[in-house]
C-alpha cells in the first residue's frame, strides 16, 4: 500500500514537473533546436529561396567556402576585429572600474556615464559616429588639424575603415565590463588589503598583483568570454555605416551571412556559414572551459 501511495506521488511529481517545464522546453524546441537543426541540414545543399529544385552536395558545400574570398575575408576581418576590440575593451573596462572603486564621490555619475554606450541604440548611435568621422568636417578629423596631423579618412578608405569600426566596438563594449569589473571588486574581501599591507605590499601596484587581480580570476574570464563573442558578433556597425565595404574591407561574418541568405537569397550557403559560425562559438567556449578556467584562482 505504502509502495503504491510512493509510487502514485512521484508519478504526480514527474507530471507537475513536466507541466511546469513544458512549455519553455516547447519553445526552446521551436525557436532553437529545429531551427538549428534546419540550418545544418540546409548547409548541405545548394537551396535558394524561389528555386524549384534542390541539390545534396554534401562536404562540398564546406570545400568550396575554402575557395570562397569573401568568406575568407571576412574570417580575416572578424579574426582582426576581435583582436582590436576584446582586449583593449577589458583592459579599459578594468582601468575605468578600478577609477571609480577608488573615487570615493561621484561613483554613481560615472557608472552611469560610461554605462550609457551599452543601453544606448546602437544603430542610433552609428549615425553619430558617422558624423564624428566624417572626413570633411568630423569633429575628430578637426581636432586632428588643429594638432597639425592630416585628417583621415575613417570610414571611406579599406586601409582604415575596420580600425575605425574596431573603435566603436570598443566605446560599446568598455561600458559593459566596467559594470563587471565593478561587481567583482566590490565581492573581494578587504582584509585581504590589509594582510597583504602587513606582509609588505603597501603599493597601489602591489595590491593590486598581489590580491586584486587574482581575486578578479572569475570576474576576468566571464569578461573575456563575452567580449570575444560580442566582437565575434559584430553585425549592427557594418549594416549601419560600411555594408561590407570599401572594397569588402569591413565585411564580417555575421555581415556575409546576412547579405547571402536575406539579399542573394542563397540559403544553402548562408546555412554553411552559419555552421562554421557556430562551431567558432563552441570553441571560443571550449577554451573558456577547458584552457583558461584552470588558470582561474577561485577564492
């Protein structure tokens, strides 16, 4: 009798549960794996929106991205893009949060200042830059001239135009993992400040190698993964002020994909791109994971 009862109870406990999980594991069904799961199949063929035929072309539709120069440009061009804009996003989001934590007055002005490119609109804020960069009369080229350097060229010119998006990127991104930094400075201990002053540490330098910056472990590693994959995702700048260009100078991969599948109306490409886009995802994720999480010091 108490067996049955036992039974009956958890039958009615596995069914709550499913009641309550079932419609956002109906969604994420919906809206994440069957989608993905299209794309990979997709990928491997030649599908174009409004054709009447479709061909299996199996690994050859990944061989011939190999071969595609757009494709590889644009890898070249997000890869040179990450490189510009993770590090010196952290390094400045670092350096912005160690100034306010310092600064006894005023810390909530300055959180809010450097937080307004993150809850900013973007796509708005890309029509600013491009008057701020404008060759002619750009307040930075004017600046410039008054210094007595040239003005430049920023987004018109292929020699230029990714360092210039590679500086908006950073005036987004720096907002964001000051915040951060912020959170993980203010979960560090104190004490620590002061048994590593009583063991000789009573530089600022100091302090900050020897506790600060080890303590930030996790705080450092959550931060670089999401710069990498936000600069991995760079898609709003391009559409906004280059759309791939000068010369394809500034093409991304969230760009291509976006220009083969909604303008070429090549699905079957674009699923094969979206692939190798998510499976860089994954690596990147790996890595955090796998390599850099063993670095961490978890205190």
């Amino acid at each position: 009798m108490q067996t049955s009862l036992a039974a009956r109870l958890r039958r009615a406990e596995a069914l709550a549960a499913w009641r309550l999980a079932g419609p956002a594991a109906a969604l994420m069904l919906l809206l994440l794996l069957l989608p993905t799961l299209a794309i990979l199949v997709l990928s491997f063929t030649d599908a174009e929106l409004g054709a009447s035929e479709i061909t299996f072309l199996g690994l050859e539709a990944y061989t011939d991205l190999l071969t595609d120069r757009s494709f590889r440009g644009a890898l070249r061009n997000t890869a040179v893009y990450v490189v510009l804009v993770a590090p010196a996003s952290i390094l400045l989001g670092l350096g912005l949060a160690l100034l306010i934590e310092a600064q006894a007055e005023g810390r909530a002005f300055f959180r809010s200042v450097y937080f307004l490119p993150v809850v900013s609109l973007l796509v708005a804020m890309a029509s600013v830059w491009q008057y701020l960069m404008h060759p002619s009369f750009g307040p930075i080229n004017l600046v410039l001239r008054m210094l007595g350097f040239a003005g430049v060229n920023w987004l018109g010119s292929s020699d230029n135009v990714l360092y210039a998006l590679a500086i908006i990127g950073i005036w987004q991104s720096t907002g964001f993992n000051m915040v951060l930094f912020l959170a993980g400075l203010t979960a560090i201990d104190r004490t620590l400040y002061a048994a590593a002053e009583i063991d000789g540490a009573r530089s600022a330098w100091s302090r900050f190698r020897l506790v600060t910056w080890p303590m930030l472990g996790p705080t450092t590693l959550f931060v670089f993964t999401i710069s990498v994959i936000s600069a991995v995702k760079v898609f709003e700048t391009v559409a906004t002020l280059t759309h791939g260009g000068p010369a394809k100078a500034s093409e991304t991969l969230l760009w291509v994909i976006y220009r083969e599948g909604f303008v070429y109306l090549h699905v079957g490409t674009a699923s094969a791109m979206a692939v190798v886009f998510i499976v860089l995802l994954l690596v990147l994720m790996l890595i955090q994971t796998r390599v850099l999480d063993r670095k961490v010091h978890y205190g």
